[in-house]
C-alpha cells in the first residue's frame, strides 16, 4: 500500500507543481494582510480537494455513462497533459490575474492547484495504483501545496523567482514525459483490443 501511494504521489506532485505556481502566488498575494493571505490559503485549499476528490470518485462513472474506456482515456489525457507540459515550458510567463475575493477559489484553488493536469492524472493514477492510494496521494498534495503557499516568503527568499522558474520548468519536463507514458500504455491498451 505505501509502495502505491508513493508511486501515485510522484505524477500527482508533478501535476500540481506547487513550486511552479509559487511566483503567481506570490504576485497575487503581495498587497494582502497575513490574515487574509492565510483564509485566501485555506479557501484555495478547499476548493482544490473539493473538486479533486469530487473527480477521483465521479470521474469513472462519467467515463462508463459516455461509453468512454481507460484506454481512450490515457490517450486524450497524455495528449492534454503533453500540450499543457509543453505549453508551461515555452510561455515564459503564465497569465496572472487582479486579486479579487474569490482569489482563493479561483484562480488559486482551481486551475493553478488542481487544474487538467491533476484531474487527468488522478483518473489515471486510479487504474494503476488504485483509489485509496490516489486519495492519499491527492490530497497529501493539496495539502503540500498549502504549506508552501504559507511559506512562501521563506521559499522565494531561497530560490528566487528565477529558480522557481526554473525548477516549474523541471516538473513541465517530468509532466511531458509522464504524459508520453500514458500515450503509449493507452495505445496498447486500445490495440490489445482491437
């Protein structure tokens, strides 16, 4: 069981990429008291595990009610999560946004937390390593992305902007590779039963 967890962790971590979203975090965030940094913290934090646990237990039983197989699935998803890669790798800057009250749900709690990336990675994680284990692994996620939203003055003071940059770039590498797995396991998948 732990063994299924930690190999479930490591694409869900990829997908959120916590470190990557730091630097908007930040700029989102720079004129907020401490107090409010921390509610806009914990609302980004609901929204994101509401929607990510909502996926993990619904999402099957959508793909059975539209006839849709895992298969097809690990396709369109290792195509989505390659172009979204490939997408954080080239764009220097990702779109930021003014602060409003609901900054924590969106643009924070979804899409920068969990966003296409991590539901189609959690789908697909499910098949592999099973649902108790992509639950863990989810949310242990959500919840190091909060932690380093709360630390993130020590953290950017230690890294950088560019550093983050840089290490966003790493895990857009890692989400491109884990994304031509997929592709692959999911044409074999569906040539096994042709």
């Amino acid at each position: 069981m732990l063994r299924n967890i930690f190999l479930a962790f490591i694409p869900i971590f990829v997908a959120v990429d916590a470190v990557g979203v730091l630097p908007i975090f930040v700029s989102l965030t720079s004129r907020m008291a401490p107090e409010e940094r921390t509610r806009t913290i914990i609302r980004s934090m609901a929204t994101a595990m509401l929607l990510a646990v909502g996926f993990v237990f619904l999402g099957k039983g959508i793909f059975r009610v539209l006839g849709i197989t895992m298969g097809d699935f690990m396709i369109a998803g290792g195509a989505i999560l390659f172009c979204l890669a490939i997408t954080d790798i080239i764009n220097p800057v990702k779109r930021r946004r003014i602060p409003g009250e609901d900054l924590g749900a969106v643009p924070l709690g979804t899409p920068l937390i969990v966003g296409p990336a991590v539901l189609t990675t959690s789908v697909l994680v499910i098949s592999q390593y099973g649902l108790w284990a992509t639950l863990i692994s989810v949310v242990v996620n959500i919840l190091l992305a909060g932690l380093v939203f709360s630390l993130s003055p020590i953290l950017i003071r230690i890294l950088g902007e560019a550093g983050a940059k840089a290490l966003s770039k790493v895990m857009s590498l890692l989400l491109a590779a884990i994304a031509a797995m997929l592709i692959r396991k999911g044409l074999f998948t569906v040539l096994g039963k042709a």
